[in-house]
C-alpha cells in the first residue's frame, strides 16, 4: 500500500463552516413568535440536537391543542422576523403527556421532516447534503483526495461520477462531531440528488459495512462554491446500520497479528515477504471503481437492496442471519442471469424439449381423460406444469453465476447455498444440538455473505483481494484445506 493518500499541489477548496453556522441560526435554541397551530402559542422555540429537531412551546390547554394532540391537525409553520420553517402533516409527534388539569403546560413536538420557507426540491439547484457519522472509516481501505477549508487541511475526499455526474463526498468536524458531506458538482432536483446520495452510501457501506444514515440535511446554493446556503431541508432517516462482516481490508498488521493469534501459522505465512509483515500486500480501492460500483448500485434497485441486505444482515441473531443472505444472494443471481440475458442452463436443451418431450408428455396426459370432471382438472394441472418442468432448480441458479466468473464454489459453500430452502423455511438446523446449531449457522451466514460480495464485486471490475472470513474466522473445514486468508479476484 502507498504511503500517503493523493496531495496535489492544487488541493481542492470547500466552504463548509458558514453551512453549519447557517443550521445553527435556524436551529440553535432560536424563538419564533409566531404559529399557523390552531390555538395560542408562547415561547415557542426550536432546537436541533443530536437526537434530531425538537419544538418547544408554552400552550393553553383547551379543546383545539387536544384535537391537535390527538393527531388531527394538518402541517403547520413557526415563523420569526428572519426565518419561516414548514413542518408537514404526519412527520411530527408529540414528546410529553397531554395534562388538562393545570391552564397552561410545556409542549415538546418531535420534528422528523421540515423545510425554510424558500426551500426548492423541485427546481435544478447546486445541492449540499449532510450526514452525521461517528467517525472517518473509509480513509484505510479506499484512495482518497485532500481538500482545505481556509487552515484545515484534511484528507478523505472522493471524487464519485454516476451517469456522468459529479458528486464529492468528505467528511468535516464540527463541535466536536463527524459528518459525511455530499456536494453536487452540478444543478439537480432534490429527490435526484437524495436517491444518487444513498446509492454512494450504500456503496461505502459494502466496503466498511456501515451504512450512515440517521438524519439528512439538505441545503441549496444558487453556485457550486457553497459559500451562502440560500434554503434548507431536514429529513429523518432510519438509524444506521452498523454490520460486523467486511469483506476488505488493507491493515496486513492487524489480519496477520489475529492468524497468529488463532494459532493459524500456515494463513499469517501468506501475509508475509521475506519474513515480515507485507504491509503493502492489498492497495488502497481506486475511486474510478467506487464510482463503478455505485453506478451499478444506483441503476438497480433489486442490487441496491440486496447490498442494504448484505451491510444489515450480521446485525440479526444468528437465526435470521442466513435466511437474509439467502434472499441478498438469490436477488444477485437473479440480477445477474436477467442481465446476461437469462440464459438459463435447462436439464434438457430447451428446444428439443419444446420440439420432442413436451408435446409426448402431453399426449400422455391426454390419454388418461376420462370426462370425468376431477380428474380431467387433475390431468389440466400437470399440464401446466409440464411448461416448468423443463426450468433449472433453485440450486443451478445460484450457483451457474459463479461458473461463469470461474470462481470454484468449496463443498460447504454449495451446502450454504443447498440449504437455501430450509433457512427460508424456518427449518435451520433443528437437528444439532443448540451449541451447533448456532455454529453452523454462523459459518453458513459467513460463507453466503462472502458469495454475495465475490458476485457484486466481480461484475463492478474489482481487482483487488477480498478478504476469506471463513479462515479469518478459523472455520476448521477451511484451515484444514489450508485455504489462503484473502482471495485475489480479477475483472
């Protein structure tokens, strides 16, 4: 691996202080005096906090706040001398008891979507878009750019290109808490913009299994030089997704230090030259094949949600873990066979079969109609099926898929996949004792979730290694066939 990442002398410039100290004057604990709610108002105030946007006001208690607390009320707007925030129906609920006893009570209001007054989704904008993150993963396994912000120069940057638009991701500090940045190089819609950004996050999220969500900031600048947000939006996401399975890694140190731990002397060999670690062994992931990958993600639904399946999964028990990488790699598979123009590899050669055997089969059937009603229903049924007869098993579909990228599936890898219909079923490994059955779950759920990454990461051009968490996890079938720790793939 190369020592630094990519330090030009033309560093990329971004203005990103004034975004949040433009947030803060909106958010920061600031009174509003006035309401479009349907009864009196006082003290009204709204704060923006790491759990999200909070309303706050003094209200007297009457028939209108009941009726508005019982969730009859339509959107409503706060408004000041500076700013006026719009709060649609149904993306805010009440924190705190309703007491009709006392003529006045505190009100606390949860805020999950809101806009400034000059908000503009539907108009083609320069767009900035902010994620609160715990902290800067992606720096160790994927090139990155540096940028500066007057003083601060800080490294992280990716140049992503998905359909020909530009868009940077970053990561920046502020009060002491990370965030993911997205920049649209170019004018673009709202929802265009969002959707481009969670494919890139879902992409991120294959490769450091995290995917970051929580809350979506959006504002609008009339350039791309981001210096004066003229509007802005808040969105509240799900929570984000944290998984435990990665699939890569540059850090030999801490891969062969973990071998060695386990006693796997033969795998911590193959990460090693001349005696010593081999530090630069795996390269960092290149950014054209990052904007390669979310291309591919962003373009299809079924693989965006099949890679969603793949980062959450490992957040399940061990029970539910197999089952979802069953469906991430079936919808894979499916992808890649309609994509290869379903090709599919039928028992017999299709057109003998449609020529040959299905109009005998059928003359056979034809000759057990007896005019009595159930049974000639009976004979119509397997003839319908006789037009499926002749489709490859659930088996052949997910495993041709790899035949053809030439990648050699172990025994107990066509087991996982074998298994398909018991884990889909509920059936697990009811069989083995409890101990056991949790064992081989997790290597089934390990194993699927390998499979999945080799498919996805193969059709995107990867060139790199992979790492074999069947053996980093010292999985005995593995380590006793000496298998290698990371697996080298090609485009």
């Amino acid at each position: 691996m190369t020592t630094s990442h990519s330090m030009e002398s033309n560093l990329i410039t971004k203005a990103v202080k004034e975004s949040f100290e433009y947030i803060g004057r909106l958010f920061s604990n600031i009174r509003y005096s006035d309401t479009s709610l349907p009864f009196k108002a006082a003290n009204i105030r709204i704060i923006k906090d790491d759990k999200g946007i909070t309303l706050y006001f003094d209200a007297e208690n009457n028939k209108e706040l009941e009726e508005v607390y019982m969730g009859r009320m339509d959107g409503f707007e706060i408004k000041n001398d500076l700013n006026v925030l719009s709060i649609p129906a149904g993306y805010f609920s009440f924190d705190c008891s309703l007491n009709l006893v006392e003529p006045t009570q505190s009100m606390t209001v949860r805020v999950g979507k809101c806009a400034s007054n000059h908000f503009e989704p539907e108009k083609e904008l320069y767009r900035r878009i902010m994620i609160p993150i715990e902290r800067v993963d992606w720096i160790r396994d994927v090139h990155t750019y540096w940028y500066r912000e007057d003083s601060l120069t800080r490294c992280g940057l990716i140049e992503f290109s998905i359909n020909g638009i530009q868009i940077h991701l970053f990561p920046y500090k502020y009060k002491d808490r990370e965030y993911l940045v997205f920049d649209s190089m170019i004018p673009m819609m709202q929802e265009e913009f969002s959707n481009l950004v969670f494919s890139i996050c879902v992409t991120l999220g294959l490769v450091i299994a995290k995917l970051w969500q929580d809350e979506e900031i959006t504002l609008e600048y009339d350039d791309n030089e981001f210096l004066k947000p003229k509007a802005l939006a808040y969105r509240k996401l799900r929570p984000s997704i944290k998984g435990t399975y990665s699939i890569f890694s540059t850090n030999m140190y801490s891969l062969h230090h973990s071998l060695k731990l386990n006693h796997l002397d033969y795998a911590a060999k193959y990460l090693e030259k001349n005696g010593n670690v081999d530090s630069g062994k795996v390269d960092w992931i290149r950014q054209p094949f990052m904007s390669d990958l979310a291309s591919l993600i962003h373009c299809n639904d079924s693989l965006r949600r099949a890679v969603v399946l793949m980062i959450e999964g490992s957040t399940y028990p061990l029970e539910f873990q197999a089952p979802i990488y069953s469906v991430a790699l079936e919808t894979i598979t499916g992808f890649l066979l309609k994509e290869s123009g379903d090709k599919e590899m039928t028992p017999v050669p299709k057109e003998s079969y449609e020529n040959e055997i299905k109009p005998k089969l059928n003359t056979l059937l034809d000759s057990f109609k007896s005019g009595d009603n159930e049974n000639d229903e009976g004979i119509r049924i397997l003839k319908q099926r006789i037009v499926q007869l002749n489709r490859p098993t659930n088996s052949d579909k997910l495993t041709n898929p790899f035949k053809s990228i030439g990648y050699r599936l172990t025994k107990e890898e066509k087991k996982a996949i074998n298994d398909r219909n018991r884990f889909l079923h509920g059936v697990l490994y009811g069989d083995k004792g409890c101990q056991d059955e949790l064992d081989l779950l997790l290597k089934s759920s390990i194993r699927l979730h390998k499979l999945c990454c080799i498919l996805i990461l193969k059709r995107s051009g990867f060139d790199s290694f992979i790492l074999n968490n069947p053996v980093l996890w010292g999985f005995e079938e593995d380590c006793d066939r000496k298998d290698p720790p990371l697996i080298l793939l090609h485009p």
